[in-house]
C-alpha cells in the first residue's frame, strides 16, 4: 500500500530505503561501550563478546550501503555505514590484539 506519486514511482516516505541507518549507530554504540569496558582490568573475557559484534555490525552496515541507494544507483547517506565499518573494524581490530597478548588465542 504505497502512494504513488505523479511520475508513477512509489514515495520514498513509505517505501523501506535508509531503514538500516540507526540500527547500524546503535550496534556500534552497543559495541563501543561493550569495548571500552572490556579495557578495565578483570573484564578482558568482555573481547570475546566485542569480536562477534563487531563482525555482526560491519555485516548490517555493508548491507544498509548496499541498499540505500537513489534511483541513479548513488549512494544517499554512506556515513553512518562507512563509519560503523571504520569504527567496528577497529574495535575487532583491539578486541583481537588485547586477547593475543592476554593469550586468550592459544
């Protein structure tokens, strides 16, 4: 049930284009604070958990780039995505390196 417009294409106020931009902060939000605490001493079992997240926010970032997209094919809002693929590699990238000194990865 969309309404169509005078050229014939559906508004882009009902259709789903651009849904995937907040879940997207709020994953890396959620990541980021999960990373921050995982820093403290005692919490560094915390980085097995920021590891999955961050590959599950990179995966809904590429696919929220992917879709929303305009007619012509151009992207309309990368950055939200382009910074949660930036932001979550780089706290995978931490999590990675503060289990492999605290061998966590044997």
């Amino acid at each position: 049930m969309t309404s169509e417009l005078p050229a014939g294409r559906p508004s882009t106020a009902l259709s789903s284009r651009g849904i995937l931009a907040t879940p997207v902060r709020m994953v890396l939000v959620i990541t980021a604070n999960v990373s921050i605490l995982a820093l403290l001493p005692c919490l560094g079992l915390l980085n097995w958990a920021v590891v999955p997240l961050c590959m599950v926010a990179v995966v809904l970032a590429v696919v929220g780039l992917i879709e929303d997209r305009d007619d012509k094919g151009l992207f309309r809002r990368p950055g939200p995505y382009l910074a949660t693929i930036i932001g979550s590699t780089f706290l995978g990238m931490l999590s990675v390196v503060r289990l492999v000194i605290g061998l966590g990865f044997v």
